[in-house]
C-alpha cells in the first residue's frame, strides 16, 4: 500500500478507507455473506472527480466555452479513460477481488479499475478533504490534461470556431494552403486561417485538410481572437450570444 500510496500522492490518514476503495463486489459474493465493498465509495467519487476536473478544465482552459469544458471533462471520466489511468498507475494488483473474478480477468476489466479509481477520489476526500482530493486529481490525471492542452481539447476545432466567428457576423473564414516542407514521402503542408484579413492561426500537417484543423487549433489558442471577438460583440451588441 506505501508503493500506491505514493503513487497517488497522498498517504490515509485512515488506511482503511483504502482498503475499501479497493475492494471489489465479488470479495462478498463468493464468501456468501455480506462484504463491505467500493460501491459507495464509487457513488462519491464520481461527484469528487466531476467538481475536481471542472476546477482544472476552468483554469487550464481560460478561453474554452462551456460546451468544450463540458466535452472535455466527458472524455476524462469515461470508462475507458478511467481504466487507461488504472492501468498506468499498476491499481489492477492492488485490487482485492474473488478468485472467480480474478480467473475471468477482473483485475484488467474496464468497469473494474474504473470504480476502483473513482472509489480512491471518494476515499481521499473523505479522509483528507476537498483540497487533497484536487491534488489527487491533478496528479493521476496530469498526462492527460497535457494530452488535452496539446490539441485534443476540442475534436472539431474548425467546427468550433466557426460557430465564435458566426456568434458575431457573417464575415467568413479564410483557410490558404502557403507552402509545403520535407520531402515527398514526409511531406508537410502549411496552413493558415484568417478573419477579416488578419492572420488568426497557423498550422502544419501531413495533410492539407490536418494543416487546417492545426491552424484552426492554433487560432483557438490565440489571445487576439478572442479580444476580436469581445470587440466585435460591444460593436454589434450581441454581448448574450458571444459568452
């Protein structure tokens, strides 16, 4: 327990709680006869986790709408995401389990380390409140809030920032293909896209339609735009629509 305690970056205060995060159904089941197990645990980590990444998505992401911030944190505490973190940190072999459960796979199931991650963000706020239950978050999901900063925020960049710049006029986007770079086998086109003939993003890509979802990235990430965009709304006075 010391080795995932570190690994989480956070020692109980009641070890116990621990324990139970880490217990699975089956343990009860297979001896016949009732068996604390992870389910509450479960129940309150969920909520720990959707509050804990909402305060993280709200500060790495000053300029994401809600519907991005919304999207984003969907991707984080889904099943598969949950379970890839499991897997990162080793939680499969602290998992206290049936030996049926365990024959059939149950420390690499899906749902298994899943529950058991959420039920850890529930114990950690229950023995040490809010505050370390943040940092646990930071912590385990560290890799892939970088992963998010890194152009995976928003799957349809260009979707997304055509509906900023249709919230404030009907001026169009401008997508140019400049140049191209390597070699024919590694080839790399250049992108920009421009709104009312100013520059906003660039972009490279193995493609040209790659190069456009990079610059259109590229122009999300862009303090002007975002200052264009605040302009643009005072002058037409459709503050409501451009929140």
């Amino acid at each position: 327990m010391d080795t995932l305690e570190n690994i989480l970056g956070h020692t109980f205060r009641d070890p116990a709680l621990l324990q139970l995060a880490l217990t699975h159904g089956s343990v009860g089941y297979e001896n016949q006869r009732p068996q604390p197990d992870n389910q509450r645990l479960e129940f309150l980590g969920d909520a720990v986790l959707q509050l804990a990444l909402s305060d993280l998505l709200y500060r790495k992401f000053p300029h994401a709408d809600e519907g991005v911030l919304t999207k984003a944190r969907a991707q984080l505490v889904s099943t598969k995401a949950l379970a890839r973190i499991g897997r990162r940190i080793g939680l499969g072999g602290h998992l206290r389990m049936g030996r049926g459960e365990e024959a059939n796979g149950g420390r690499d199931r899906d749902s298994s380390l899943a529950d058991a991650l959420e039920a850890i963000a529930g114990a950690v706020h229950l023995d040490a409140g809010t505050q370390a239950a943040h940092q646990f978050a930071a912590r385990v999901f560290a890799e892939d809030l970088a992963a998010l900063h890194q152009g995976q925020l928003d799957n349809n960049p260009k979707g997304h920032l055509q509906e900023l710049i249709q919230s404030v006029g009907i001026t169009p986007l401008v997508y140019q293909i400049i140049g191209e770079e390597g070699p024919d086998h590694a080839k790399q086109f250049i992108a920009t896209v421009s709104w009312h003939s100013a520059e906003l993003g660039r972009g490279h890509g193995r493609s040209k339609k790659e190069a456009e979802v990079h610059a259109a990235q590229s122009a999300l990430d862009n303090p002007a735009l975002h200052e264009q965009l605040r302009t643009a709304c005072e002058e037409s006075g459709q503050q409501p629509a451009c929140r």
